[in-house]
C-alpha cells in the first residue's frame, strides 16, 4: 500500500506497483490541507484505482472533537457512496459512527490507535473493523502472538518504509505546546527533527551544546524505516499488507519506493538492487524499527540526510527523437541522466538541451521548465529522470 497526497503521487503509485493507496478526504485526515482530497478529486481518484483493479482507503485517522461527531455520519455514508474500500480510523467514537452510518463501507484501525496485543485487536473486529495497522512500537514476536490469538479474518497491516515519529504510534504533544499546532491534529512543525542545546536557569543567554555519540543533537529525531530486506519475516508473522508512509512526499518519491518494494516483493530484482534504489531517495539513517526489539539507538542521528541521486526531470511525452521533461533539478550538457520507470531500464548522456521554441541550452537551471532532449529509451508519461551522484 502506497501513499497518495496528490494526483501526481496517485498516478506514480499504481503506475509503479501499489496494489491499494491510502489518501486523505476533506475530513479528519491528519495531513496539511494540501494533502487532502477533495469529495470531486477522491470520486476521480476510486474511479481511476478501481479501472485498474487497485483499491483507495481514506485516512479518517485524526482524534475527532466534539463538533465533528455528528459529522461523521454524512461522512461516511459520502465515501461508502463514492466507492472507497475502507476507512482508516483512529478514534473510537468516530470508529462506532462509521459504522452505525455506513455498515458496508470497511473500516481499518489507523497506527495512531496503537493497536499492539490481540485484546485490543478482538475489541476492535468485534466493533466491526476488519484490519488493524499495527502500533509502530510493536516486535515481529509480539504480531506472531497477536495473529495467533485474533480472529483470521481479521487482516493486519505493518508500516515497512518512511519516517517515523519517536513518540508512541505518532502521538505527540512537542508540536501543540511549542508552536499551537497539534500533530494529532494533521498540522505537525515536526519539532523533534530540531537541533537543540541546554540553557541553565542562572545563566540566560549561555547555551550549552547536547551531545550524546559522535556529537549528536537532534535527540529526539529517530531514523527512517527501511524493511525491505524483512518483508518475507513479517508475512510469516501474520502481516498481509505492506504500507508506505509517506504522504507528504513527492510522486518521485512515491514511485521510487513503491516500485524497489513492488520487485522484491515479486522478486523480479536482486534484493541489492532493491536496496539501491531505496538508498537513492533522500532520506534519514535507516534503521528497522521496532521490529526487533529494542531501539534506542535508532533515535539519536545527525539531523543530516543522505541520497545517492538527484530528481532531474519528469517525462511528459515525445516529440520525434526528443524526450518532452518538466525541469526539476539543474542539469547540463554532458551529464549522464538515469530513467525511472516500471517497465524501462538504462542511462544516457545528454547531448542537447532545448526549449520547445527551438532555443538551444548548455544548463537547464529553472524548476518546471518545459525542455525536449534527445533520449532513444523508450520512456513513457509517468516516468521520471533522476542522476546518480
């Protein structure tokens, strides 16, 4: 399961693999508001998965107040009429709406419930959820022993790559008390990724640098997840679906992951070219979480990022011999530019670089600019370039 924040991401997900997407609606989704889903734009996006055999869940996975209860009802009676295959829910009052308002549209427990024993699992399938996302802080033995003691209709879903949120399954109070913007709310500043120094009550003004191994200071920042090497121990554990975070990420992003878990899944690539291409998107240290145990050291890292590639272009279309690209990043004359697609493999060097009114170019320095460069790879809409660093 793939993430989804806007069409863009949408598209590169099921064009890249994702066998379902979830993505927010106009209500109670947790993200930014550009990451949210209009009631037209979710219609378009269930109609585009379900033409293609993939399923679209809707994240309704923020702690509902008061005023919002007895919203919930209309709610979901508006994703069971548009189609969608599940609700992700996290609050168990708007959980108990869904169901009493939309009894046929499925309903998943979001992370943020931090579902992590089989007590907890059984209450919520007998309130009518039919998968949880498990707790991020849960171990593979902890899942044996859930999915041992859990009806076997009851489906469970594990996070396998992105970031993660040091506090328990997301829950955070850092960003409401320091900037009024709750996290549980979808409006995280995400303050534990700061860097941060002692001052001593006595002496204002005179910082003192916190430094734990190497140096660190970003003590409360934990590595990004990164299971693609463990994906057969957690099926073995009773995890049936595999979920990536990322809904604030790029469709670059999105199609890059998707399709490096798509073929180790299916085995279509070597597990070291699977880790390559993970290895080439931003990220954070990897790490795998919670999954075996203990982590504690996998929540101090530098604050640095590390990419073995650049997002260069993506492709529109062709004109003759001439790639159409939408510029993302600089790139010039002479560079040796890689393609990113599902069905396309190869490099090649840039010979020219020219505007679609014919105006040749050495460098190509300005985002979103429209440029045609000559490239025999068969490279389609949706695919993108990247250059390897």
């Amino acid at each position: 399961m793939s993430p989804a924040g806007d069409r863009e991401s949408l598209e590169a997900a099921l064009r890249f693999g994702a066998d379902a997407v979830y993505m927010g609606g106009p209500m109670l989704q947790l993200r930014s508001e550009k990451a949210a889903f209009s009631e037209e734009s979710l219609a378009q996006a269930v109609s585009c998965a379900h033409s293609l055999g993939k399923k679209v869940y809707v994240t309704v996975n923020s702690f509902a107040v008061n005023d919002e209860i007895a919203l919930c009802g209309d709610y979901a009676r508006l994703l069971q009429g548009l189609g969608a295959d599940a609700a992700i829910i996290s609050d168990i009052g708007v959980l108990a709406e869904f169901r009493r308002a939309a009894p046929d549209l499925e309903c998943h427990i979001s992370t943020q419930a931090n579902c992590q024993n089989y007590a907890a699992a059984r209450v919520y399938y007998e309130m009518g959820a039919r998968r949880i996302v498990l707790a991020r802080e849960i171990t593979l033995d902890e899942i044996r022993r859930l999915r041992d003691n859990t009806p076997p209709d009851l489906e469970l879903e594990a996070f396998v790559h992105g970031a993660m949120c040091m506090a328990y399954s997301g829950r955070c109070i850092l960003s409401s008390f320091l900037n009024d913007r709750s996290g549980n709310r979808g409006e995280c500043s995400q303050p534990c990724r700061w860097n941060y120094a002692l001052t001593e009550e006595k002496r204002p003004g005179e910082y003192f640098p916190i430094e734990e191994n190497d140096g660190f200071t970003t003590i409360l920042s934990s590595h990004d997840l990164c299971c693609i090497e463990h994906l057969d121990e957690l099926a073995a554990a009773g995890v049936s679906s595999f979920k990536i975070e990322g809904r604030m990420k790029t469709a670059y992003y999105v199609a890059t992951v998707t399709g490096a878990y798509r073929r180790a899944m299916d085995g279509t690539a070597s597990m070291d070219d699977c880790i390559r291409e993970v290895l080439s998107l931003k990220h954070r240290p990897y790490s795998t979480g919670f999954y075996y145990g203990q982590v504690r050291e996998h929540h101090n890292n530098s604050g640095r990022y590390s990419k073995d590639c650049t997002f260069i272009a993506n492709v529109l279309g062709r004109e003759g011999d001439c790639l159409v690209l939408r510029q993302r990043n600089r790139f010039c004359v002479g560079d040796t530019l890689e393609a990113l697609s599902p069905n396309v493999s190869g490099s090649f060097t840039v010979t020219e670089i020219r505007t679609p009114e014919g105006e040749s170019r050495q460098a190509a320095p300005h985002p979103n600019e429209t440029l045609l460069v000559p490239c025999s790879l068969d490279l389609q809409p949706g695919d993108f370039l990247r250059r390897r660093e």
